[in-house]
C-alpha cells in the first residue's frame, strides 16, 4: 500500500472482546490474525499502531476450561491475571508471524491522572513506537479495584490516544457503528456515516453492550470519541469483521461512522496547560532561548536556560520568563528543578552525562508548551 494513500501518521487500534471472540466464549484466533495482517500492513507503510485490547478475563476463563467461578471482583482479577499472559503470547505470535515485535503496557487510572506517570507511561509508549514495537495496552484488571480503574477499553483508549498524540482512534466493535435506531430492532435502521457534534439525542441512541462478554457498548464508545475528539483526534467507529476495515479507515474510506476533530491536538494541550493547575516554578532565559521559543516554534533546551526557580518535580507547568521577568511562555517540564539545575546553560547532548540518565533533549517540547 502507498504512503500516499494513507491519511495518518498515529493510529490507535481498540478491539473489543467481541470482535476477538466472534461471539463465542474464545478468542477466535483465525480472525485475530486477519486483524493483525492489516495492522502489519500499516506499520509496513510507516503508520505507526498502537493495540488496546480486550479479551483477558475471556482468555483467562477459556484457558482454565470456563470454570464456575462465583462473579466477584477477586474472582475477575484470578481470571484477567490468567488471561492477560495467554492474550500477549496470542498477540505476540501472531504479530511474529509478520516480523514485528509487541511490548505490554498494563494500566489504571491513576496512571493517568497523576502526571509524572502519566509522562513515564507516554515516554515508555514513544520508546517502543520509534523502535518500530507494537505497544498493547489493557487495563491492569488483576490488580485494580473500581476505585481506579478506567473501568472500559473504550475510554482507555481514548485516553491511550491522548497519551501518544495520535491522530486516528478506530474503534472496532460487533456493529458496523452508530445507528439512527437499533439494528438488532428495528430493520430501517440508517448508518450514521458522519457525526459532527455529539449531543443528548446522539447519546440516546446509544445501546448496551450485546454479547455479555464485553464491558462498553455502544455508550461508552460515544464517551471515548467525545474525549478524543475534543483534543483533535478523529474517531471510526465500524465493525471489526468488515473486510480490511482498519486499512480502509486509515485510507480515509468511507468504514462505519466517522466522527470529526474538534481542534488540533496542540490547541488542546494548550487550553489544558493554560487552564491547568498554578505554575510551580519558573526559568529564566537569555535572549537566544526566547527568540528560539517565541518566533521559530522551538522546544525549549537546557542550553537556553541561564536560571531556575522553585520546587518542582517533573510534569510540573512552569513559567517561561526572560531576563526581564517577563514572561513568554508556559509548559511542562520534563525535568525536575533539581534536574534542571544542575543541567542549566548545558548542551542537551551532556544532560546523560551530568544526571546519569535523561528524558529526551527538550526540557519542555514544544507540543507542552503555550507561547502567550
């Protein structure tokens, strides 16, 4: 397939459990492999995948011979803790059968929520895409209780899109995506080919989920395209066993229904910087850093920086100010003001060497940054 052909350059792939089972109580294998040719496809074109995958407690259940277990949180840890092993190695084979490799990253909310893992978890997701690893992310269900958990594939999803700056979130399901009515009910039903605003009446036309095995339906969908979109990430949602859906959705094809980006994924980041908790800290920069940062668009490096205010850990937002005290810009850092001053007025080439390891040649990257 030509590069040309494809309208994305970040992909977050989610499938639900009933599109690994095909409606049976296993992982149907044969089509898990069909879904990872096509995703084998666009890494080969230079589109870059990410995995969300359900299926652990499913994996965990057929694997241990669908034992009578009473439904109790314990009892879907035992199984996801089971599952979630036998659902890498599926993935993992599967995706060697086309030369590629997969890396697991297992989490929860808080994950999310708190910053510095938060960038620990994107760091790890972006170390593994530029050395051409397939990241397959789940919810860490053996251990998180509901106080944590993101609670459905979908919305961790759409947060994992977040997370990696991508620009497409394809979400896969046993629909071929947003009816005007219920198909299972009603044969009239009219595809939905194009959303443009999700409102009350597009939510209530949302159903529940259909197989049992899953955790979101249709709902929890609309939640996660709403929170993709809004930070400028289109959304398909179509059904994972239409015929070369993933490729065809990433071709711009018409696949299920397509829901339109809100804004740029910058803009995003910058009303949430902005709108975001107070500034813990400040640096200073000398002229060359502030022409740097302010008219060409660059990220900010410890070079520029000549002084460091504040206690600080890294992820916090931070004022960018001149000699001056005036002040430029905002953003999240990746440093720590211990860090940051023992790294000040150096080249980012020697940060490694002066703090033994390093978080990337920005100190804030321009995506972080709100230039006022």
């Amino acid at each position: 397939m030509n590069l040309s052909e494809i309208g994305y350059r970040r992909v977050v792939v989610k499938l639900g459990t009933s599109v690994l089972t095909s409606g049976s109580n296993k992982l149907d294998r044969a089509h898990m492999v069909e879904l990872a040719r096509q995703m084998a496809q666009m890494m080969k074109a230079g589109v870059e995948v990410v995995l969300c995958t359900s299926g652990a407690i499913a994996a965990g259940r057929e694997h241990l011979g669908y034992p009578k277990l009473a439904d109790t949180m314990a009892n879907k840890q035992l199984l996801a803790a089971v599952g979630q092993s036998q659902l890498i190695l599926a993935w993992s084979q599967l995706f060697a059968l086309y030369g590629l490799h997969v890396g697991q990253l297992l989490l929860t909310r808080a994950d999310l929520h708190d910053r510095e893992r938060y960038l620990n978890a994107r760091d790890s997701l972006n170390a593994l895409l530029a050395q051409g690893i397939i990241p397959i992310i789940n919810e860490n269900d053996a251990v998180a209780t509901t106080e944590i958990k993101v609670g459905d594939n979908d919305n961790l999803s759409a947060r994992a899109a977040l997370l990696c700056d991508a620009d497409l979130l394809v979400l896969l399901t046993d629909q071929k995506g947003l009816f005007d009515a219920d198909p299972r009910s009603n044969p009239d039903a009219k595809l939905i080919k194009q959303v443009v605003n999700i409102d009350d009446s597009l939510r209530m036309l949302a159903g529940g989920a259909v197989s049992g095995l899953g955790t979101g339906g249709m709902a929890t969908k609309l939640e996660a395209a709403d929170i993709a979109r809004r930070a400028g990430i289109e959304v398909v949602i179509a059904s994972g066993h239409q015929q070369d859906v993933i490729a065809n959705a990433l071709c711009k094809q018409q696949v299920g229904t397509h829901f339109t980006a809100l804004e740029n994924p910058l803009e995003s980041r910058k009303q949430w910087i902005l709108a975001g908790p107070a500034t813990k800290g400040k640096v200073v920069l000398d002229s060359g850093a502030v022409q740097a940062v302010t008219a060409k668009g660059r990220s900010l490096l410890s070079k520029g920086i000549i002084e460091v205010s504040g206690q600080f850990e890294r992820g916090a937002t931070l004022q960018i100010v001149d000699e001056q005290g005036r002040e430029y810009a905002r953003g999240m850092t990746r440093y720590s003001a211990r860090d940051l001053n023992k790294i000040a007025g150096q080249h980012s080439d020697d940060i490694e060497a002066i703090l033994g390891y390093d978080y990337g040649d920005a100190v804030v990257h321009r995506n972080d940054m709100v230039v006022l």
